[in-house]
C-alpha cells in the first residue's frame, strides 16, 4: 500500500520521442528528414500484430522506467517488447524488427546487444545518411561507455581454470537469415532516450526502510491510543462531580495528551522516514530473468535466451 503512495509524490514527467544526450544533432537532423524509406517492417497480418505489441509495451516500459515508484517493474515490459519484437522477426524478418530491438536494449542499457542490432540493421537494410549518423553516433556513444565500465570495473581475481562457455548461434528452426528483398510495408517504429538500466532488485527487500517505517507506524498507534485516552478523562472529568476526582481526571488528560502529541510527532518523522528510504534505496543488480532475444551473426540472426 505504500508503494502506490510513492507513486503519487514521487512521478516524474513521461516524454515521447527524446532527442537530447549526446546524439541530439544527429537525431534533429534524422527527424527533420523524415522516414527513411527502408526502415520497414512485415507485410503479415500476425507478424504486423506482434510488432505493434512490442511498441505498445515498449512505450509502457519508458513510462515506468521514469517513474520512481515503478522503476523496478519497467525490466519486465521491456523484456515482453523484446519478445513481441523477436516472435514478429520469426513470422517474417523485417528491417524494423532489428531497429527496434536495437532501440530496446538500448533503452535498457544493454549496450553490447544493442550495437550488435544496430549493425545488423545498417548491414541488411542499408538505410539513408541520416539515420545512418544517427545511428553510428549510438553506437559510438554506446561503445564509449562500455569502455569506461570496464576501465572502472575491479579486479575479478585470477583466471579460471576452466574455459568459460561461448553461446554459440541457434541452428535449424531457430536461426533466421535476413533476405535482402525489397522490404514491405508496415507499422512504425520505436525510439527514446536510454534511461538507467531498469533491471534491479524490487524496493521491498529494503529491511531498514521496513523496520524504521513500521517502528514509525507502531509509535504513531502508540500516539493514537494516548490522544484518545486523554480525550475520554477530560470528558470524564466534566461529568464528575467530586472536585477531586474531577482534578485528577484532568492531570492524567493533560499528562497523556502531552505525552500522545510527542509520540505521534515522532512516530509520524519515523514513518516518513522509512517511506522515504524505501523510495529513495539505490537499486542492486538483479540476476538475469528468463526471456528470449536475436542476436545478429554474419550469417543472419540466432535467437539466444535465458530458459
């Protein structure tokens, strides 16, 4: 109950097509030309479906990643666009499909897949120069910050002694090869702004948040009961008619109203405390969630996933 709370206080903006960063130039300039003629997706009834579910939940997931109180629930849209994207691409491969999903993982901070859709829309549907510096600026941006983590990231210790496993491209019904047949028509594309990687451990594991907003909760009932105690002896004590018992009825109502506001104040700071720090928690990374993506090979694209 406190999360929808959050929400109402702490709700940011949720912009449409976002064109500041460090590619600002380039995307003015690829807006101002307009739709590139090949940027196009399926012909299919079905497969046209499915890409404008992948958009839908793509526009939903930039709203949620935007929102504080709903950051740590965007990582699941954006992994049910890249689903929708990849089952419209196994219906019938398309230009817009590898430009969507590259908008997608950019989206959500995963740079290494992102370039890779990237140039393999630039290699299969050989778009104007616009986009094409649109998009080279992405991946020049993207690359750059993926060399920064790794100069930044510490040390992991020696070598293992095993090999590591390489994922290895989908064979049979799982690989698709991009055809480079006039493309069709079809619905829009996605784009935005890459926000912070939303794919983080939920608010609710925060136990300090919990133990100072409930300790706040439980004083502030405290608080409660002594305000009401207080306000039943100075009623009883305007019905009594013994002079004495009316006196002291009225030094216990002024004691425990003095001693309810205190508790309730401080109960109240604790509360607001605990709602803030749930709030405000920096997020740790989550492992991976099941969900499948394409990856691009030089002999057309592998569906890869966690399963």
């Amino acid at each position: 109950m406190i999360r929808p709370l959050l929400a109402l206080v702490l709700v940011s903006a949720v912009p449409g097509v976002a064109l500041a960063g460090p590619c600002d130039a380039e995307a003015k300039a690829a807006v101002k030309a307009g739709r590139d003629p090949r940027l196009v997706g399926p012909k299919s009834k079905e497969a046209g479906a499915r890409m404008d579910e992948g958009n839908a939940r793509y526009t939903e997931a930039l709203k949620r990643s935007r929102v504080v109180a709903m950051k740590d629930t965007a990582a699941s849209e954006f992994q049910a666009a890249i689903d929708a994207y990849v089952a419209a691409e196994m219906l019938e491969p398309s230009p817009l499909g590898l430009y969507n999903l590259a908008q997608t993982y950019r989206a959500m901070g995963d740079y290494s897949k992102a370039i890779a859709q990237y140039r393999g829309f630039l290699l299969t549907a050989k778009p104007g120069a616009p986009l094409v510096r649109l998009i080279e600026c992405h991946i020049t941006s993207m690359a750059a910050e993926l060399e920064r983590a790794a100069s930044t990231a510490p040390p992991t210790g020696p070598e293992p002694t095993r090999p590591t496993p390489v994922s290895e491209p989908a064979t049979g019904a799982a690989a698709l090869s991009v055809p480079d047949a006039a493309p069709p028509t079809g619905p829009a594309s996605v784009d935005g702004r890459s926000p912070s990687s939303p794919d983080r451990e939920p608010w609710q594991t925060d136990t300090v948040g919990w133990i100072v907003g409930g300790t706040g909760l439980a004083i502030v009932g405290v608080g409660g009961y002594l305000l009401l105690d207080a306000r039943s002896a100075r009623a009883d004590a305007e019905n009594e008619p013994r002079e004495d018992v009316r006196i002291e009825l009225r030094e216990r109502a002024d004691t425990r109203q003095t001693w309810g506001t205190a508790t309730t104040v401080v109960g109240g700071a604790l509360l607001v405390a605990g709602i803030v720090k749930l709030a405000l928690r920096p997020d740790a990374p989550r492992r991976p969630t099941r969900g499948a993506s394409l990856r691009f090979t030089g002999g057309g694209l592998a569906l890869e996933g966690w399963f």
